[in-house]
C-alpha cells in the first residue's frame, strides 16, 4: 500500500476536483422536508451516483424503502466495490439531503450558490453532510487501484427529516450493507487544526405540549387579573424545565460521566454567537451540559403573532420541545419522565395535553479497538496532531440501529465540521482545508485496514 507521503501527495492532486464536486452538490436544494419539491432530492441522489461511478464503483443502484403507513421514502444511492480475499468490508456513510435555507436575509451569500469567503466555502450543506459525501469520494479516489479493501458506500437521502425509513432499509438491504467496519461522517471536529473521534453522542426525544385555559377567547380588559392567559401560563410551565442555575430540573433524566476535556468559555461563546452579558447555564464543565447531560430547548412555539394580536385572553398556547438525553439513557424513559413533569407541573390547573414525537437512541463507542486505533493513526498523520475525543450534544439516531442490525461491526464517528461551521443555520460553510485533511485520513484509514487484514 501506498505510504502517508504518497497518499498526501495524491490528495493535494484530487482535491481541486474534490472542491468542484462539493459546489455541484450545494447548488442542488435537497431539501428533504415535505414541504420542499422532491425532484431536487431526486437529482442530487442522481448527481452522487455518477460522482461513484467515476471513482471506479462499478456496482452503483438508487433505491427506496417503504415507511410502515406505505409511503415511499427518499432516494437512497448505494455502490460497492469488493475487496481482495479475506479483506474487511467498510461501509462509509453519508446523507445528501439537506436542511431547509430559512430566511434568505439572514445569509451573508445565497444559500445555494457555493461562494468562497476566506478559506471557507459557503452554502447549505456544504458541511452537513455533502462535506461528507466528497470525503468518501475523494478517498476513493485517492487510492484508486490501491485500494485494498472491500467498500460499500451508503449516502442516504432524509436524515434531515429524521430518518423515517432507516429501518425499513435496512431490512430490506441488510446484506447489501454488511460490513466489518462502518465510517459515518456526519460529526464535527474539536478546532481547526485539531482533529475529533465522536465517541459519544445524545439521544433525543422531542414533544409538543399545548396550555389550554379557555374555551374561547375572551376581552382582555373584561377578564384580565382573575383569568391568566395561555401565553402567560404557558411559560410559566416551560420555566419549570430548569432550575436557578439553568441545570434540567426534570425527574428522570440521566447523567453520563463528564468528559475529560472541556471548552475554553469564551471560545464556546464566540463559537455559538452568544451576546455581551448573557450568561451561560447550568453547572459543571462545559462540555459536559453540551455531551453528558440532558438538554432542553424550546424550539417552536404557536401563538398569536405580534402583528395581528388582538385586545383578548389567549385560550390556547403551544410550545414544541427538542430535548436532548445523555448517553445511557433510554428514550422511552425519558419521555416518559418529561410526560411526567410536564403534566404534573399543570400551572393554576391549567389543562396540558402533551403529544410525543420523535425518539432516537444515544450512543456511546468503544474507546479502544482495533477500528478505533486506525482511526486515530489516520487522524494524527493527517493532521499532525493526536485526535481529540469528543462528544456531540446534536443526535444520529440512526447509529444505534446500525449497531443493532450489525452488532459485531465497529463504528467509527469522523468529522467534517469544525466549531464555525453553522451546520442548520444561516451561513453554513466548510472550512476546505480541513476537508482537504479529511479526505487524506481516510484514505490512511482505509490504507491501515487494509494493511491489518
């Protein structure tokens, strides 16, 4: 096999075409959400396959599968290419849908015109996750012929709008996808310049909680004072979720150990854009409220709009809450526990009615295996520099159903993200240097594989 010098040296070679295939990809809105037009989700679906038939992978399908209630599920593209006798197979996966733009305004470039600014390029899903389909594309690319394991690569088309027919894929595909060896790069780096191992990530449960009051709505000046609003009684609900300090004050929810490593406090606001003055909640290491313990966001919220509010008492408010569980902790459990508290928190008898939604596992890796020591080889020549491990607050659900349909496959969570990159937000942006030694470390990666066989 070729060394690292080589490898490094057919990678500064690729990459140009690597950058192009990257901008071809963002200027295709994959918006995977129901509200967007699916054909966009069919041509980039289309767009990936022909980027893995030009890297030598050969057997390469478009596939679906079907959700419970029947409905078909987004494109899927699937390509493998064996390996010699007796190599390992790995499996890379990545997603080619997107999140939605928002608003145009708040973006500094169009969202989907690929536009460099400085040493990053901008534009949805430039990181989350086409990053990641051109990392696997261009790894292969790098080792062409040399490369010395089999590969089946796995870009799925609606892991932005959760993943709704994962399972049913997988079912449907199990041996298509077997493999010794799974590579999800869907992660973030520790900065740049210093690269990340995901070793754990939250799960996430989320939940819908209506505040009902009245029966209908009613003048403001002839009730107000003995009859409190939705609005009002609803945020008094939501601010039970936290305590004085700002930790998750809800009964049930686990702890995982801190991790050892914590965030400078002022890096970690400039990162999340935290204004002058605001503090920031809970206690403990930072790292810890962002990995291992439970988070609780409110994350939309129904009422009357300012704008055409009327002089009445709102019967009704709603709030949706995106609550993230720590490793360890079963999703069941934990709804189960915010059900609890949410109902039994009722304000001034208040009626609250909670409906569940979503519910994704946490996962927690193995720190030193045979996988695991490639990974971290490959990263540190890469990059010049050991991998930091690290946790992510955010959820891939997805992993433990991969874990459960492969139990004796070793999963590798890498990164394509760094701390600015503004995944799901305005002015998403890869940072092409780092992409640049992403496509080097797997191509190392696949390389040790293949050598430890």
């Amino acid at each position: 096999m070729p060394g690292t010098a080589e490898l490094r040296r057919r990678t500064a070679g690729v990459f140009p075409g690597v950058r192009a295939d990257l901008e071809a990809l963002v200027r295709i809105p994959s918006v995977s959400n129901a509200d967007f037009d699916a054909a966009h989700v069919e041509a980039s679906a289309a767009a990936v396959a022909d980027l893995l038939r030009g890297v030598g992978m050969d057997d390469v399908q478009v596939l679906r599968a079907r959700r419970p209630d029947g409905r078909e599920g987004a494109p899927a593209v699937v390509a493998r290419r064996p390996g010699p006798a007796g190599a390992p197979t790995v499996l890379l996966y990545a997603h080619h849908d997107v999140q939605p733009p928002g608003d145009d305004a708040a973006w500094s470039t169009p969202p989907f015109e690929p536009t460099l600014v400085g040493e990053r390029l901008h534009g949805r899903g430039a990181a989350d996750d086409k990053a990641g389909v051109v990392a696997h594309v261009g790894a292969l690319r790098v080792l062409a012929d040399d490369l010395g394991v089999g590969v089946t690569v796995f870009v799925e088309g609606e892991e932005e709008v959760g993943s709704p027919t994962f399972v049913p894929f997988l079912q449907a595909h199990r041996e298509l996808l077997a493999a010794d060896v799974i590579v999800v790069a869907d992660s973030s780096n520790w900065r740049i310049g210093v690269p990340g191992l995901t070793t754990s990530l939250r799960g996430l449960v989320d939940c819908t909680v209506e505040v009902a009051v009245l029966d209908h709505a009613v003048h403001s000046g002839m009730y107000g004072g003995p009859v409190l609003d939705a609005p009002t009684l609803l945020a008094r609900l939501l601010a039970t979720l936290h305590d004085e300090a700002g930790d998750v004050a809800v009964a049930g929810l686990v702890h995982a150990p801190d991790p050892a490593v914590d965030l400078d406090e002022d890096q970690l606001r400039a990162d999340a854009g935290v204004l002058p003055g605001v503090r920031l909640a809970g206690t403990g290491p930072l790292t810890a409220g962002m990995w291992t313990r439970p988070a609780i966001s409110v994350i939309g919220l129904d009422a009357p709009r300012v704008a055409t509010a009327s002089n009445t008492l709102t019967p009704r408010a709603t709030a949706k809450l995106s609550v993230r569980i720590a490793p360890g902790q079963d999703p069941a459990a934990a709804m189960a526990a915010l059900r609890a508290h949410l109902e039994g928190h009722a304000p001034f008898g208040a009626h609250v009615h909670v409906v569940e939604g979503e519910q994704g596992k946490p996962f927690r890796a193995p720190e030193d295996s045979t996988a695991m020591r490639a990974a971290r080889w490959a990263f540190a020549e890469a990059w010049g520099t050991e991998p930091v491990d690290i946790g992510i607050g955010g959820s891939i659900p997805f992993i433990a159903d991969l874990l459960e349909a492969y139990p004796s496959a070793a999963i590798l969570v890498t990164g394509v993200e760094d701390p600015d990159s503004r995944a799901h937000g305005a002015d998403e942006s890869v940072h092409l240097g780092e992409l640049e030694k992403v496509v080097l470390a797997e191509a190392l990666l696949l390389a040790r594989l293949a050598a430890e066989r």
